[in-house]
C-alpha cells in the first residue's frame, strides 16, 4: 500500500519526502493549504490534533512528527535503499546525537528567521529586528561547531550520508534560496562543501522538482 504524505510543499514534509526516495518508498502527496486554514478541519485535526505538518497516513497506520516519521521508515526498510541509520550501534549513536542537535540547535533559530522573514510578511505582520539579529548569531554559533566537526568528518554522523544530514535539508534550503542568507554556509569551508554534497543528492533534487515550494 501506498504512504499518503500530507503538505508536500512545507519544508517539514519534504524531510519525510526525502526519506521516502532515498528507501526507495512508493508515495502519493495530499495538498494541504495552512494559509487558509486547512490544517485546522476536523478531518485534519482527527489525523494530527495539533495541527501542523507532516503527517502519514499508511494503510490503518497514522503517524506525526517528520523527525519520528523518518526514524521509524528508515529502520523498517533498513535493508532497502540507502542505510540511514549507520551500520553499527555506534554510528546509529552518533546519527541519533546529530539529529536531536538539528531539532534542538539547528532548526529552532532558523525556523524562526523563516517565520519573521518569509511568513510573518506574508500575513502582514512587521519583523521583529531583534529577534532576527539574535536568530542570526545562534545560528552562527550552531555553524561554527559544524564547521569544526566536518573538519574531520565527511558527514555528520561519519563518513555516510544518513538521517542526520538528511534532516537539514528542507531549512538549509531556505537558508540557500528563500532568505538570501547563503553566505552563512558559503563563509564556512566545511559546512559549504558539506552542504553541496547532501543537496546535490538525486534525492532532495527530486524533492525540489517535484514538490515547489509554498512560498
């Protein structure tokens, strides 16, 4: 059967999307609109009660959170596509750190510059200058020590692509195109050839074509 993915033109989604080609997934996408609201229906609510995006749908089997979504397909099509997790419980350690420094150190300052960058104009709402600045140097501090690790290591977690690099693609792209902001990855030597490596994958290509973003 195929997984339903909801929202395929957030970013949230497009991490899950992501994952499903590199295992190899068969997918089909459901439109969901949040700028008018339809995150909000009943039907959506009953799918996901908070309202936000992504969430699956597969056979009677309904799951959110991209970042769980991901972890759990990766792990039950371990043996098909490409290994995300590591090969050992030492890599798969290390994939897991990766992660949670994505959600937690990664994610939260530059989700915000999207928001008061991108969206906040959109719905008419002013941004917040401070803010943005303050975005911006947690941001560089995150950058900084990816920069040191990659010094040393191909990818995050090692020397293979998994879910911890993976994860940073659907906001690093903003950081690339959206927000005008590349010379945050272009001024680390590291983090810039990193990035070239994890966004040129046939994978997020695909992503990109196939799924335009919201904004």
């Amino acid at each position: 059967m195929v997984v339903k993915v909801y929202g395929p033109a957030y970013a949230s989604t497009k991490r899950v999307i992501a994952c499903f080609i590199e295992k190899e997934i068969e997918y089909d996408v459901v439109d969901i609109d949040l700028f008018k609201g339809e995150n909000t229906t009943p039907e959506y609510l009953n799918l996901q009660p908070f309202g936000v995006l992504p969430v699956i749908q597969d056979g009677d089997y309904t799951l959110y959170e991209s970042r769980a979504i991901i972890r759990y397909y990766a792990e039950k099509y371990k043996s098909q596509g490409t290994e995300l997790l590591g090969r050992t419980m030492e890599e798969r350690g290390l994939v897991e750190q990766w992660l949670e420094v994505e959600a937690h150190n990664f994610q939260p300052p530059l989700y915000d510059l999207v928001v008061q960058l991108l969206f906040d104009p959109k719905l008419g709402l002013i941004p917040d200058q401070k803010r943005i600045k303050e975005d911006k140097e947690k941001l560089a501090r995150v950058l900084d020590v990816y920069d040191q690790r990659l010094s040393t290591s191909k990818f995050l977690a090692g020397d293979s692509f998994s879910l911890a690099d993976l994860s940073h693609l659907p906001f690093g792209q903003f950081l690339m195109t959206g927000l005008g902001k590349e010379y945050m990855i272009r001024d680390r030597k590291h983090v810039s050839g990193w990035w070239d490596d994890i966004s040129n994958r046939p994978s997020w290509q695909k992503v990109l074509q196939l799924h335009p973003p919201a904004l």
